[in-house]
C-alpha cells in the first residue's frame, strides 16, 4: 500500500519564523511550498484583499481557502506556510484535505515579544514587508493571531485524523529546524 502524500502546515504568529523554518525544510526535502501570505500579497495592489492584509487583517475566507485549493494539485508533498488562520479554515483544511494526505500541524509557539524582535530585524534587515513598518499593524496583526489564530490552533491540536507537534520556536533557527526534524 503507498502512503499518502504530506502536507506539513506550518502555523505560528506573525515573525515566528514559518517562512525560514520552511525554506529549511524545502532544503532537504521535496516539497511544494505554499506561501499563502504571499500569494496573497500579490493581489493587484488596489484590490480590496490588499486593502484588507495591509491593515492587519485577515483575507476573506473563500479567496484564501480559493488561492489554497487551486495550489495543493498533484501527487506531491507539500508545505503550506501561513494557513489556516481561523477556525473556518483549520476545519475546512481537515475535511478537504485529512482523508487524502498525511497532515502533519507543525505549531511554532514563540512569545509576543520576541515576535515583535522577529519582525523588527527582519524589517532591519531589508527583507521586511509594508505591514512591519507600521507599529499599530504590528499589534493587530498580533491581537487577530492571538484572538482568532490560536483558538484554530487549539482546535487542531485535538483533531484525530492527523498529527499536531508544538515545538518552542523561540530559539535559533538552526535548533528549531532541528526540533521539526525529529518529530517528521
């Protein structure tokens, strides 16, 4: 009997770290990488979904779980960075996608703090985005993760029909990379 494919999700707060933490993954393995933050940042810049992710929020669920279905297409293995975002979408990932692939939720649990040290650096370093220049982004972005995120989280942390590891990500990359390692 062949096994299924994968999706490894990769799910944490904004700066944690998922970008990184995937491009290592794709390193050694392969994978085809869903980066929904950024498929949704190439919106044309006046759409309304721009307007929307600009501000710190969340994109409209049907657009993101759109943009995700049309990207999960073949006999591949894959690792899905930024999503779900909400409970809409944690549960739609399950009954879409938990019969037909091996899920594997990798939740990178990092301090609000050092999130916002993530995102300053990153945006220090020149490879920041619009949204981490802006102090009161910042905080929203945090709130939505922290008040509509995390309870998606805790719901996935339940579900039977995959596996969920919490790995503390408040590390170096190189000792998280590690930790994802061990427990794929």
């Amino acid at each position: 009997m062949k096994t299924k494919n994968k999706i490894i999700v990769m799910v944490a707060g904004p700066g944690a770290g998922k970008g990184t933490l995937s491009q290592m993954l794709m390193a050694d393995g392969n994978y085809v990488y869903i980066g929904v933050g950024a498929l949704l940042r190439a919106f044309p810049k006046n759409s309304d979904v721009i307007k929307i992710i600009s501000s710190g929020n969340f994109a409209p669920d049907n657009i993101t779980c759109d943009l995700v279905r049309a990207e999960i297409v073949g006999k591949h293995d894959f690792i899905l960075d930024g999503f779900p975002r909400n409970l809409y979408q944690a549960k739609w990932l399950i009954a879409n996608y938990a019969d037909k692939y091996d899920v594997c939720i990798i939740y990178m649990s990092v301090p609000t703090d050092v999130m916002i040290m993530r995102i300053n650096k990153r945006l220090c370093d020149g490879a920041g985005r619009a949204d981490d220049a802006d102090a009161e982004i910042i905080a929203r972005r945090i709130k939505n993760y922290t008040d509509i995120t995390l309870p998606a989280i805790e719901w996935l942390r339940v579900v039977p029909k995959i596996r969920f590891y919490e790995i503390d990500a408040s590390t170096t990359p190189v000792e998280i990379y590690s930790k994802i390692k061990s427990v794929l």
